[in-house]
C-alpha cells in the first residue's frame, strides 16, 4: 500500500473523530462567545453513557446486535441535550454578559466538577463497549487492513459537516443563528429571542461533543481523565481553523489528522510536534485562525 | 539501721516509679498502629487494571495481618504486634505534594506505593529528605536507585529493565528464528526504558537482529489508528510493547481487529492485566508478562491458593498481577516487623523495620522475594512469561518458563544497561 494512501485513510479517521468533538466547540464559541472549557466533560460522558448502554444491551438485550447502533446514535446525544440545557439555564445565562474571561473560568470549573461527578456516578473502573467496533468487520486496503467501524466514521463526519452546513445556511434557525453570530445587539433588536438561540446552540454543541464521546468508546476503555485528555486537542483544532467557525473546524481537524498520521508513518518522533506546528504556522500568518469570524467594530 | 534501710527503701521506689513512669510511654508507644498510606491511581485510566486491584490486594492481606491470619510462613497478628492503619493516597493528584502531606499533615508511618516511574522518581528524594519508610510496589525505573543510594526508600520487586531482559530471553527461547522487532511504547521514561532495555539485550543476545519501527505515542493517547497502520505497514517478526492500563487496553481494541497482533507476534510485557477482560481480543501465540511472577504466573503455593481464593471470595473477580505487589510489599513491612520485634522483644518502632528490610528475604503469593540488589533495598525476583491460548473460552498461558534472578538481573554493583551492554556477564541461566 502506498504511503501516501496509508496517511490519508488514517489522517481522515482521526480528523472525522476530531471534527465531531470540535465542532460542537466552535459552534458554542461563534455563537454565545463562551469557549466551553467543560466540553471534555460532555465527551467523556457520552463515552459513560455508550459504554454503560451498549454493555447493558449486550449483556441483557436479545435484541439483533445492531441495534446498538441505535442506541450509540441516540443515547449520547440527548443526555448532551439535557445537560446542555441544564447547564446553560443552570449556570451560563446569568454570566454570559460578564465576558469571555468568567465564562472559561467557570467552564473550567464545571470541567473540575464533572470529572468528580463521572467518578460519583461510575466509579474509577474501566468500562469497555468495544462489540460494536468489530461488528461492521473489516477491509483491506492495498494489503492493510482497515476497521469498518473506523471507516464509517469518516462517513458520520461528513454526515455531521452536511447536516450542520445545511441547518447555517438553509434554514430559518441557522439564520437566526447567523444574526446572533454576526451581532447580537442588533439581533435583539430586530426582536429574535437570543436566550432561546443560546440554549439550543449550547445544546447543540454539548450533544455533539457527548456524540464523539459516545462514537469513541468502542475503541478504547472509558476510564476517569477521558475528557481532560481530548480537550486540548479539540482547542488546537479550532483555534487553527478559527474559534467560531464549523468549516474552520472542519479543515483544523482534517490538517492536523493528516499531520499527525504523516508523523507517526514517516517521522514517529514529530507526532506530538506535528500538531502543535500545524497550529503555530497557521496562526503566524492568520493570527485568528484560517476561518475567523468577522467581528463588528463597535463604536 | 531502720532510719537508715528507709530512705534507701524509699529512693529504690522513687526510681522505680520514676522508671515506670518514663517507660510507660515508650511502651505504649511501640503498641502504636502502623500508620501506613497506600498509594496508587485510584482514578483515572490506570485505576482500573492497576489501582484498583493493588488497594484490594493489599486490604486483603492488611486485614490478614491485624486478624493473625495469615498463612505460613507468617504468624501472629500485626506488624511485630502493631496493628496496621492504611490511609488511601490518589497517585493522580500531583504525587510529590500528596506524598508530603501524608508524611507531614497526616502523620503516616510509612508510606506503600507508586505505580508510575515518573512518580518513583519524584517522591523518593522527598522519602530521603523526610527520612520516611517508604515501599515502592510497583513502579520500574532503574533509575531509582542507580542515581544514587537510598537509606529510607526500598522497592519490592523487580526493575523495568529485569522484565525487559527476561521478555528477550523468552523471545529466543520459544522463537529461534527471530529476525526483526518493532516497538510501540509510552513517551516517557518508563516506555523508553523498556524498549532500550528490550532491543539492546535481543541484540545482544542474537546480534543479526534488526529494529523496523520504534513508535512513543504519547502516555494516554488513546488512539493508535496510524500507529497501527505504521506497525503493518513495516512487518516485523516481533513488536514489543509496554504499554500499561487503559494505553495496553485500548491497542489492543484497535490492533485486533486490523490483524496487527496476529501477522506479527506481540511481547506485552504488562499484558497480564488484559488477560481476563480482553481474552477475546488477544490472538493465541501473543507473549504475556507480568511484570514478576505473580497474577496468572504466580508459582504454585499454599500461599499463593489462599491468597487466589480469598481474593475471588472478598471481591468476586480473579486476582491479577498488581494486587500481588501490592500485598507483596504490605508482606515486607509484616516480615521486618515481625523479625525487629523478634530481636528486641518489644514491638517495632519504624526505624526498627527499616533496619530490619535491609537485605530481607520474605515470602509472598508470589514466590520469594530477596532484597539482594542496592545494598539490600532493591528487590530481586524471579521473572515468567507464557505465551497466550484462548481455550474454551478461557484465558490461559501456555509454554511458561521462569527466569532465575541472577539469569536476568545485573550483578549487586552493576549498572544494568552496563551488564546489558557488556553483554550479561556472570548470568547463570538454566
């Protein structure tokens, strides 16, 4: 197998991973202004709640093996929802006029938080999900072979990326969504209801960040420090692609995946540089980032 | 004569008294607990194969003490008589500062623990600085003791570089035709370590071997898509790795499936914790170690069936190889307590069980274990490793074989990596 094509299928397969965590970020920070250091916690709870449901189903269910799927699709997503709400009517509608700087403290926070309730309600064991990685079996590529399950989520990505494209841009939300981007004063206005906006955006968000968590576990042991690991990759993805910005995100993941896989294939001993290089060389010429958002000179 | 014996009479009594009184407290005082910490990762990744099972070994075999229950060799209660208090110590949370308010705020009399190297390395300048007893159970660096001698700091087994060179021999020993490595192991000193250890005592032992491809993910990384992908892409006839806890777990979910671990043939030297939660994804023929001999290895003992049976019945799950160090050191403190207070007679005070550690042979679950190396504080044990079967569904361990210490432990005096280089001299292998 050519190595180029090597670096390719493994570099998209750890974008696609990146992308999901990393979008739901992006999402949150261009539309509340709120870079949502607790993300990691919803990750890692979705990674909980997959791994607590799909060991449930395999053990007690006699329903087909598939539907695992389901549930893994299901799940983790609306547990994100439901803590996004909580947490935003909870916590963040009453900071989120005192600055961006309270509000990375207080995620920051909750991020601390979560990691003891996760503890709370699991335990420190070691939780595995990993029937349904094997269930959609494997290909070989030009003599490597290839987990389906891996492959599939280069296609959830692209899922992911379409579907987010299309609620921006095709519909009445993501205008509205659009207005609250690009000036919130105005936004409010011209009479749309901003509370409503944030709630379903940081919702949104969360559920996306759980959906990772929860499309991971099967790969690896759902253990305590799952979501403090993730975070600082998901920040070097979006601060390269440009904070706010979901094609930003998209092409951070996809150049750092790239990066990352091209190391680890040809120079094992940059694998770490790689992607923290990607970032720095971006941010010299584009000091916010290849996609930023346009802020409006306020006077 | 009378008015004379009187105050004779009454001085003797005086002193007597005063005597009494002055050694009351020092007696009292040796009746004291054993106030020790037990320190591993009690969260985070590593606390589910390490953690976890090392603080249940050593409850286990700490309520066997305080109760007198221990099996032979062993008897009577506590610690040459003094009943041991465990606290639990999080590894996770910054280990030099947790060490200093254990010893300092919660007034511990000795401290068992330590899984990472890293850990070892930083805590035990503070065990010297705060003259503290202190065990480390687990950890491998050889660094350790080599940077320098230590008079409170002991370590209860064997040294990363011990399981390194018995993973060498064994290689040899059931595959003759060896020809080519590769590595994946963890990014720091620990990982390193190992695969220097490993590839150079191969080398040295079957100089026409060649390295394909040495990988150092990141501790924790998670992901090993592209390493994988680098491993099958670069064959070689074996890839060592000593990857450990949630790291070990999760290449060994994503290998499987791409058939890594079956075209080439894999050296997991802490695979023994995977054993029973993995079973299905470890291909027949992979080589498992155990770091020593205990878990799935451990010789067969009265001890050891004890020690096997009471764990499954406390906590209804088959023991592995980080509850026997665990209690294998907890089984130190026991024996130098026991033979301090054989000597003087009164219970142990803690500088009197550090004296007694030094050069202390003892027994564990595990088989014996001589404090032989370091000028009596480094453990010397036998090393095994197996090569895995899935039969009936069951995890086993096929073609044993048990290496002697002095087959793979450098000499009292030699540097490892010196011994290693030099190409093992004096090494007695049967």
């Amino acid at each position: 197998m050519s190595l180029l094509l090597a670096i390719v299928i493994d570099g998209l397969i750890y974008a696609s991973w990146l992308f999901i965590i990393a979008s739901g970020l992006s999402l949150i920070y261009g539309v509340m202004r709120v870079l949502n250091m607790a993300h990691g916690s919803f990750y890692a709870i979705g990674a909980y709640v997959t791994a607590s449901l799909v060991s449930w189903y395999f053990n007690h269910s006699t329903l087909p093996a598939y539907g695992s799927f389901v549930l893994m699709f299901l799940a983790a997503p609306a547990v994100g929802i439901v803590l996004g709400v909580l947490v935003e009517r909870g916590v963040l509608r009453f900071l989120i006029e005192r600055g961006e700087l309270i509000t990375v403290l207080v995620t920051f926070g909750l991020l601390l938080m979560f990691e003891d309730i996760i503890k709370l309600i699991w335990g420190v064991q070691s939780y595995y999900a990993f029937e349904p990685y094997g269930l959609l079996g494997s290909t070989d590529i030009g003599g490597l072979t290839f987990v389906n399950y891996d492959l599939a989520m280069i296609g959830v990505a692209a899922v992911v990326a379409v579907v987010l494209w299309w609620a921006l841009n095709r519909t009445r939300f993501g205008k509205l969504l659009r207005a609250v981007i690009y000036d919130r004063e105005l936004a409010v206005s011209i009479g749309i209801n901003v509370s409503r906006v944030f709630v379903m955006t940081f919702a949104t968000g969360v559920a996306l960040g759980a959906l990772a968590g929860g499309l991971v576990a099967p790969s690896i042991t759902v253990t305590p420090g799952l979501g403090i690991e993730v975070i600082v990759l998901a920040f070097a993805v979006v601060v390269t692609g440009g904070l706010g910005s979901i094609q930003g995100a998209l092409l951070g993941a996809v150049m750092i995946g790239l990066a990352r896989a091209a190391a680890v294939n040809v120079y094992p001993e940059l694998e770490l540089f790689v992607i923290y290089a990607v970032m720095a060389t971006v941010l010299v010429f584009r000091p916010r980032g290849l996609f930023a958002l346009a802020t409006s000179r306020k006077i | 004569m009378k008015t004379k014996a009187k105050p004779f009479s009454l001085t003797m009594l005086s002193l007597l008294t005063a005597t009494a009184f002055l050694a009351a407290p020092t007696a009292a005082g040796a009746q004291e607990p054993l106030k020790i910490a037990l320190v591993s990762f009690y969260s985070g990744p590593v606390s589910g194969p390490v953690g976890i099972p090392s603080r249940n070994g050593a409850d286990l075999i700490i309520e066997a003490i305080n109760a007198g229950t221990l099996p032979a060799p062993y008897s009577g209660a506590g610690v040459g008589g003094r009943q041991i208090e465990s606290i639990y110590v999080d590894e996770a949370v910054d280990p030099v500062s947790e060490y200093r308010n254990a010893v300092q705020r919660q007034g511990v009399d000795a401290v068992v623990g330590y899984a990472s190297s890293g850990s070892c390395l930083g805590v035990a300048p503070v065990a010297e600085e705060l003259q503290t007893l202190t065990l480390l159970y687990y950890c491998g660096s050889v660094r350790t003791f080599e940077e320098g001698p230590k008079e409170y700091v002991f370590r209860t087994m064997n040294t990363q570089d011990v399981e390194n060179i018995g993973a060498a021999r064994y290689v040899l020993d059931t595959m003759k035709d060896v020809k080519s490595i590769s590595g994946i192991n963890q990014n720091y000193g620990w990982g390193q370590e190992s695969w220097r250890d490993f590839s150079k005592s191969l080398q040295q032992l079957k100089p026409d071997i060649t390295i394909k491809t040495e990988l150092f993910p990141k501790f924790l990384s998670g992901q090993y898509g592209a390493e994988v992908t680098a491993l099958s892409r670069n064959k070689a006839d074996i890839i060592h790795s000593s990857f450990w806890g949630g790291d070990l777990d999760a290449f060994i979910l994503q290998a499987s499936p791409r058939n890594l671990l079956k075209n080439q043939t894999a050296v997991l030297t802490t695979g023994g914790t995977a054993l029973q939660s993995l079973a299905k994804h470890i291909p027949d023929g992979t080589i498992i170690g155990v770091r020593g001999s205990g878990g799935v290895l451990a010789p067969k003992s009265d001890f050891n069936d004890w020690f096997r049976s009471e764990y499954e019945k406390k906590y209804g799950e088959v023991v592995t190889f980080p509850a026997y160090y665990m209690a294998q050191a907890v089984l130190a403190l026991k024996a130098a307590g026991d033979i301090a207070a054989q000597k003087s007679g009164n219970s142990p005070s803690v500088d009197d069980i550090r004296t007694a550690l030094r050069g202390i042979s003892f027994e564990t679950p595990a088989g014996t274990v001589a404090m032989d190396r370091h000028n009596g504080h480094q453990a010397s044990t036998e090393i095994a490793y197996g090569t895995f079967k899935l039969q009936d569904g069951k995890p086993t361990l096929e073609n044993v074989k048990r290496y002697a210490p002095e087959c793979v432990i450098a000499p009292e005096g030699t540097n490892s990596l010196d011994w290693i280089e030099a190409g093992f001299p004096g090494a007695v292998c049967n």
